[in-house]
C-alpha cells in the first residue's frame, strides 16, 4: 500500500471519530418516556474500534515518514516539520505586510489629521512572503511525490 492511501485511510478514520462524538453526544441522554434515536453505549463501543485503527494508521504512517528520505530535505518527517513552519512563517509574513500597508481602513479626513507611517518595508515582506510560498509549493510537490511513490511501513 502506498502512503497516499493510508493518508487517505487516515483521514477517514479521523472523519468517522468525529462524526460517531457527534451521535453519541447527541443520543447520551434522552426524556424520560422517550427512546434515544441510537444507543449510544454501541456508537462507544465503534468509536473504540475505529480509534484503535486510527492508531495504527498513525503509527504506519509515521513509522514510514521517520524512514523515508527526501533529498536534501532530509527525512519525509523534516520535510513536513519544514513545511508547517514555513506556513507559519508565510501566515506572519503576509500578516506584517498588510498591516503595515494599512489595509484595513485609518484614511486620513482632513490635512489636519495625523498620518499613520509604516514601521516596515512592505515592499520586501510581500517579497519574502512570496519566496516563502514558493518554497512550500515546491516542498508540497516533493511530499505528495513520495506520498505517492513510497510504500507504507508496517
């Protein structure tokens, strides 16, 4: 089975958790004279057995990132470690150079009024954030490559 699968696998499992919290959070208490629409004490029990193969998903599919070169990236790990920071640091980037730019609204009325300065290059955070998103895109198409090339480990 390829990653990409139990990457998929995983994800479904996750769905299926939250959406069994769902129903049996709806149906753990009930009116008296009233029947609940599901037994709640048998979603439990599904939600215990697809919380124990999620577990497994994890497990493989971390087993098999931790073990999975990629280049200069190093481990599939260090390369998805990389591109959640790389997202934050886009996220801050963009975040500063808007508010610098004064996107948002504080137009000046009368001459009278005090102007508002930028206290940051807006030019170069755009730049930076730009160079950023770049190398997300180009480290996204190297995981989802091996995600679709590397088998996964038991």
């Amino acid at each position: 089975m390829k990653l990409a699968e139990a990457l998929a696998l995983r994800a479904d499992a996750r769905h299926r958790v939250e959406q069994l919290r769902s129903r049996i959070t709806a149906n753990a208490r009930y009116q008296e004279g009233e029947e609940p629409a599901e037994d709640a004490t048998v979603l439990l029990t599904e939600a215990d057995t697809v919380l124990d193969e999620l577990e497994v998903w994890i497990r493989r599919i971390n087993r098999t990132n931790a073990a999975t070169p990629l280049g200069a990236h190093g481990t599939l790990t260090d390369a998805l470690a990389r591109r959640d920071v790389l997202r934050l640091r886009h996220s801050v980037l963009a975040a500063a150079a808007d508010a610098a730019a004064g996107s948002g609204g504080g137009y000046r009325q009368l001459r009278s009024e005090l102007r508002t300065l930028s206290a940051l290059p807006v030019a170069e955070l755009r730049t930076r954030a730009d160079d950023v998103a770049r190398e997300i895109r180009e480290l996204d198409t190297a995981v989802q490559q091996a995600n679709w090339t590397v088998e996964l480990l038991d």
